[in-house]
C-alpha cells in the first residue's frame, strides 16, 4: 500500500492546482493529509476498525477528488449520502438482513455523478448483499465465500488502435476476452452482448477470435486530427462501458459487469456506500460484526477493506492525473 500512497497522494496534490483557488487549494490539502493518515492507519489495524478508518479514508479521498475536478462541490459542508436501515434486522442475526439507506444529497452523490456513468441511486433502501458481486477488488473472495461466480467477466487485455492520416484519423478501444472465461460463465462472445448491457451499448463483437479469445471494438470510434485530442473520448467510452479496473495487483485486471440494466452506480460509488455501510456495523452493531468473526462474510473485514482503499486511491488519482495510476 506504500507504493499506491506515494502515487495517489502525489497525484491529488498536484493535479488541479493551477485552476483551484487559495480556499480550494487548502481544502485540498487538508483532504489529502487526512485521507493519507487514515489510509496509512488501515493496514495494521484489527478488522474491526478497519472499516471505520476506511470510510473516513474515502471520504477525504472523494473530497479531494470532487475538489480537484470541481471546487464548487466541496464549499459547503455535506453529509456522506449513505445512512443506516434497520429495519430488516431480524434475531438470529443474519448477514443477508444488512440493509443502508440512499440519503442525498452527499459525498455519495457527487461522486457517484462523477465517475462511471454518472448515475446515482435514488433515495431508498438498498440490501447490501446485492452489491458483493461487484466488487471489482475481491472476486476470489467472494467465489469462495458464496460458491457463485462474481458478476464481472475478467478481460484479457484493452488496446487503442487507429487508423487514417492526419488531419483524418479515427481511434477505437479494442477489447479482448478468453473463451475459456466465457464459457465458465456459461456464455457465448455473443451472448455476452445480451448479458452485459451496459459493454453492448458501446461495443459489438467484431471477430469470434482464434480459440483462445473473442475480440470486441468500440461502436462508434473518435475522430480526431492529432494526439492527444482522441483521449479523453476513449476514456468516456471506458467510463460508459463501466468496465471497472483493480489497480491494486500486479498486473491490473479489467472486467466487463454482467447486469441487463445499463445504468448502474460507478465502482468507486459502490466502494464508498458499501465502506460507509461496513463502519456503519463496527461502530453501532459491533455485537453482529463479531457474530461474522470466521464466517464466509469476514473476508469484508479482514482483507476486502485494503484492497478497496488501495484501488480507491489509484482509481480517484487516475482520474484526477488523467493518467493511470498502478501498483508495480
């Protein structure tokens, strides 16, 4: 985690600042030195406290992103957008009565309008557990824990590709997927289209591929006349396609979500309600996070809440940078 702090905090300090004001530019720095404390704070900590200092990881996190790419949004104090729901709690205590309430407006909001697609949940209940299978940091886990597979189809590798002549010249994302993950997932390259709605809406498949992989490009490629003019159209087709990026490995994995609706919250959204909902159990339900003590559930406690502050950190710091940001 000391390599992704080096980057991130380098990335939110400096990125930003020749349009932010003297207000925006001290918030920013306070956001920054907190976030890297409690970032710090995570590693060693019992995973009982481990979510509480995530959260307010996060949460600074998010507020020196929203900062650095609208200093508008972060004048005025606001709540976190994510509140407690016990209403569903039931004894015996099960994890599937977890349940958090969508509260804006908030820092959930903001961030939510500010990354992936820019969709945002409408104010209401929401079961956790139908989040776990998004959660691009801990795909292993999660398989092992409820004996399904998570709803991301891992990618094997993304290219941008071009064509024509300057002033002429079209650029595209080409994207790569093993069959042999296609066909655990019991789907077909081209039933993937019909499963992932939000990848279909931006990609087609163009080649069934050799044995090893089927090949999708980008619908509608970005024109442009020179370099870097086609970049930030790609990364609008990437962030539409809500193919989300664990940073956190060595190797950096993407994966296609599988859900037949289009508008879905960004991965960085999902992180920060779910860490919020997780701090939200330590600090007013310990007794029922110590009935999860050794379940199949733990791994959210004991290894998920690092994974997801390092690709946090890295996601929010890419987008600020407008470069990426990885662990190597």
């Amino acid at each position: 985690m000391d390599i992704a702090a080096a980057a991130g905090e380098t990335a939110l300090q400096r990125s930003g600042s020749p349009k932010l004001d003297l207000a925006a530019r001290a918030r920013l720095r306070a956001y920054v030195n907190q976030a890297r404390q409690y970032y710090e704070a995570v590693t060693n900590a019992d995973p009982v406290a481990k979510p509480l200092l995530g959260y307010y990881f996060v949460l600074n996190a998010a507020k020196a992103y929203l900062t650095a790419i609208d200093p508008d949004s972060t004048k005025k104090s606001a709540s976190h957008g994510i509140g407690q729901n016990n209403s569903h709690m039931q004894d015996p205590y099960d994890f599937y009565q977890e349940h958090f309430e969508v509260k804006p407006p908030g820092v959930f909001q903001l961030l939510a309008r500010k990354s992936g697609r820019g969709y945002v949940w409408s104010a209401g209940s929401m079961k956790l557990s139908r989040l776990m299978p998004y959660l691009a940091e801990s795909t292993d886990l999660f398989s092992s824990s409820f004996g399904i597979r998570p709803a991301l189809i891992p990618i094997d590798s993304i290219r941008v590709e071009s064509s024509g002549k300057r002033p002429d010249q079209d650029a595209w994302l080409s994207v790569e997927i093993s069959r042999n993950a296609l066909k655990e997932a019991e789907l077909s390259p081209r039933l993937l289209l019909t499963r992932a709605a939000a990848f279909a809406e931006s990609f087609d498949l163009v080649d069934a591929g050799s044995d090893a992989t089927a090949t999708y490009q980008l619908k509608q490629p970005v024109h442009y006349s020179a370099m870097p003019a086609p970049l930030s159209g790609l990364r609008e087709a990437f962030d539409r396609s809500l193919i989300v990026r664990n940073r956190s490995l060595a190797q950096p994995r993407d994966s296609v979500i599988i859900s037949p609706h289009v508008d879905l919250v960004s991965s960085e959204g999902i992180t920060f309600a779910v860490m919020i909902h997780l701090s939200n159990m330590v600090r007013y339900r310990p007794h029922h996070v110590e009935e999860l003590r050794g379940s199949g559930h733990w791994w959210l406690f004991t290894s998920w809440v690092d994974r997801a502050c390092e690709n946090f950190l890295l996601a929010v710091s890419s987008r600020i940078a407008l470069e990426e940001h990885l662990v190597s």
